[in-house]
C-alpha cells in the first residue's frame, strides 16, 4: 500500500512539474499575444501616413480583425478538442506569424487590411492555453484551482506584454530612424520565436478520440456571427439611421433560429447546447459578453475624455504621454486584479469572487458619473474596475473549463472570447453613437459629456447585471472535486 502511495506521488510530482513548466511556455504567448495588442496603436499616425491613408480609415482593420477572430475561434477551439490543443496552438501561431511579417511589407490599405485581419488568429491563443493546462490538471485532481492560478499567471504575461509593446513600439520607431517597415518586423520576429517556443517547450494534449467537425452547425454559427458583426461595425460607421445596418443585425439574430434546432439534433454539434444551458455554464458566457462591453469598447472613450480640453466644463487635458502613463497605470491594476483572484478563490469560492471582481467592474465605471473633473478620481475609478477586469480575464475562461465535460474544453472557453468580442463590437457600435449626440461646448472636436455619461453607465450596469447573473452559479462550482475517502 505503502509503495502504491509512492508510486502516486511520484506521479503526480512529475504532472505538476510539467504543468509548471507548461505555464512558463505559455507565459511566452501571451507576452507575445499582449506586445500585439500594444505594439501597433501608438504607431497608427505613423502607419496611417506610410500607407497614404485617412485617420478614420484605420477602423476598418480593427474592425476586421475583430471579426475575423469571431469567425475563427470556435471552429479552431473545437480542431483542438479533436485533434489536440498543441497542434492547433501551432497552427495558429504559424499563421499568426506569416501575417505579422506580411503586415511589415505591406504599402497599401487593401494588403494590410486583409495581413492586419489575418493576424487575429492569435485570438485564438488564449482558450487553446487554457485547454492545455486545464487537460494537465485533470490528472493531479486540482484542474480547476490549478488552471484558475496559471490563467492569472498568464493574464499578468498579457498585460505586461501589451505595456512593453506600447512603450516599445514608439522607442523602435525612434531608433530605426522611423522607418515602418522595420519597426513593424519586431513583432513579427516575436512570433516566429514564440512558434518554436511552443514546438519544443509544450506537451500536447490527450483528445478525445471519435469526435467529429460539425460543418453545417459552424456554417450557421459563422453567418450569424458575420452578419452580426459586420451590422455593428457598419453600425458604427455608418450611424443609426442607416435601415440596412438593422436588417443584416436582425438576419444574424434571427440565424441562430436554424442553428439552434439543428445543433439539438446532432450527437457531436459545433456547440452542444445543452451544455450551455447548464446553470454553470451560462451565467459566465453573458458574462464575459456584458464584461466585453467595458473591457473592449470603453478604452478609446476613456482615453479621448482624458485627452479632451477642461475648457469645455469637462475632460482631463491630459497630454498623449500623460495619457499613455494613465493607461499603463490601468494595465497594472488588471496585472493586480489576475494576481488576486485565485488567491482570493481560496479564501471564498470561485463562484463569490467572480460576484465580486464583476461588483468590482460595475462600482468603478458608475463612480465615473458623480466623480470624473479630477485626474486622480479617473485614475481611481479606472484602478477599481481594473481590478475586476484583470480577475475575470483569466477568469472566466477557467471558468467555462471547469463547467464543461471532458472533450469541450477548448470549445467553452473560446466561447467566452466569441461572447466577449460580440460584446466589445456591440459597445464600440453604441459608443460611437451616443458620444456624437450632443456638442460640446467650446471645442468642436470633443463628444459631449451626456455621451461619456452614457458610455459609463451602460459599462457599469452591465457588469452589474453580470454579477447579478453569477447569483445563478451553483455555490460550490468551478471548484475542484473533493477527494475520495479511503
């Protein structure tokens, strides 16, 4: 008995210093996933000019980019449940690679539109990683405790990558003379490193054998997704009053009609329904779509308020590098936020500091309306939803990998991402709005102070309903298993 024991430990010290290990590759990543968020957007005057464009023009790659991530993930989460989450990783990482050296070539607005949409491949990063690991932990018995830590671990690499490429990025630029083409190769080189990183350093996963592609059901998924999507971009675009805007999101809408009755009838669907309806399963797909509304949509609007003149009665004044220290600063409070979490979940439960990272989110964008004249009551109440921003990012994929059955790892934590997108182009399609309705006062350039106020109320109510929604999660969910008596 004695030797049996032993034999387990062993075992399950060589599975935990392989997972530790696992972590530290995948740390390299997300370093990398967060240079790529960063790098690009203090140099888009720079590449606004070399490629002989409009300022505005820029949004059409954001916007497809985003769209090509909504696209793509769920088809690539489920491959990975397939065939391993490893080979997918790589896949994505390789394709991720060729369009970010095609970004650093590219002299016109149609080439770089399609490398920059291309690239956003690397969304799908962050599931594949939490699949991996929370496939690892399945053998120590603590995958779900284990893998909410390592998703925090790897959202502090996120953050701190996207810090050093909005900080690195200018300096390149400065440093290569100001030449586009070269400053735009050091992300690419990043990537190319981080592909051999995971060929070498990450062990793959154990798939389920004798699963099938859905290839109907992710059709149907995709064209509600695209015609959702691309009505709110349009929507941002193009206004409110345009009728068509409303057609194409309501036919997307409506797509979801045939999706759902035949994804019942499928044995092995694109989406198994019935495990999203799970009471631990559904609270945290709205939630990572009504945590998108802040976490992707609210940024621009914060930082353009900061920038705005207080001539007009309202606004910070604040300079681009001030304004830059104030979004590092908020960087690091997410940095903060990911670190507390699985601590904090040993303390309570999963379930009560999900409630309270959301609270969190929902009483620092609410804060914004009675105090926001002074920098250093913006800087607080971007710190407080920080916090809980941080804590669900790495949270709620955990989550969703705790909640689903063996085999749909990869496909439930994807789906907070898709969820999150459809929540963040939804946001950016309102805000654009309701930050033109009005004139400012004094400067013609500035949104109205009734538009900020709006931006802020729909991010704080809607992190409230979130957390209002968590209530729902069973008490002891997303927490690891008890051990068996002997």
């Amino acid at each position: 008995m004695t030797s049996e024991k032993t034999s387990a430990q062993r075992r399950a010290a060589v599975v935990i210093g392989t997972t530790a290990g696992l972590i530290g590759w995948l740390a390299l990543v997300e370093l990398t996933s967060g240079i790529l968020q960063g790098y690009y957007v203090p140099l888009i005057s720079d590449i606004v000019k070399h490629l002989g464009i409009h300022d505005a023009d820029y949004n059409w790659f954001e916007a497809a980019q985003l769209l090509v991530s909504a696209l793509v993930v769920p088809v690539l989460a489920k491959l990975g449940d397939m065939f391993g989450h490893k080979r997918i990783l790589l896949i994505a990482t390789a394709l991720t690679a060729l369009s970010t050296w095609w970004l650093a070539f590219a002299g016109d607005f149609t080439t770089y539109l399609l490398a920059f949409a291309l690239q956003g491949f690397y969304v799908v990063w962050l599931p594949l990683e939490v699949a991996l690991i929370f496939d690892r932990g399945r053998r120590t018995g603590t995958a779900a405790s284990g893998t909410r830590r390592a998703a925090g671990l790897l959202v502090v690499a996120l953050e701190a990558g996207a810090i050093v490429g909005a900080i690195g990025a200018g300096l390149l630029f400065e440093a290569l003379g100001g030449s586009v083409a070269l400053t735009l190769m050091v992300p690419a080189v990043a990537v190319t490193l981080v592909f051999f990183a995971i060929l070498f350093g990450v062990p793959e996963s154990e798939p389920v054998p004798g699963r099938s592609l859905d290839g109907v059901g992710f059709t149907l998924l995709a064209l509600g997704l695209l015609l959702i999507t691309s009505g709110l971009t349009f929507l941002r675009l193009n206004g409110v009053g345009t009728w068509w805007v409303w057609v194409l999101i309501a036919v997307g809408v409506l797509a979801f009609v045939p999706f759902g009755r035949w994804e019942l009838r499928q044995a092995d669907p694109a989406i198994d329904l019935r495990v999203l309806r799970r009471p631990t399963m559904w609270p945290v797909q709205l939630t990572a779509g009504l945590i998108g509304i802040s976490l992707l949509g609210a940024q621009a609007p914060l930082s353009t308020y900061a920038g705005t003149d207080p001539a007009n009665g309202y606004g910070l004044g604040l300079s681009a590098g001030q304004r830059s220290i104030l979004i590092g600063a908020y960087l690091i409070s997410m940095i903060v936020g990911a670190l507390l979490f699985p601590l904090v979940s040993s303390w309570l439960t999963p379930r009560v500091t999900l409630i309270g990272a959301a609270f969190l989110v929902a009483v620092g964008y609410l804060m914004f309306l009675p105090f926001h004249l002074e920098t250093w009551q913006v800087f607080t109440n971007m710190a407080i939803a920080g916090i809980g921003s941080g804590a669900l990012v790495g949270a709620l994929p955990a989550a969703a990998a705790a909640a689903a059955p063996r085999g749909q790892t990869g496909v439930a934590t994807a789906l907070t991402n898709t969820t999150k997108t459809i929540g963040g182009s939804f946001a950016s399609a309102v805000f654009g709005v309701v930050l033109l309705a009005g004139a400012a006062t004094v400067t013609a350039t500035a949104a109205s102070l009734v538009g900020y106020m709006l931006v802020w109320t729909i991010c704080g109510l809607g992190a409230l309903v979130a957390a209002v929604l968590l209530f729902f999660v069973p008490r002891l969910a997303f927490a690891d298993p008890e051990p068996a008596l002997e």
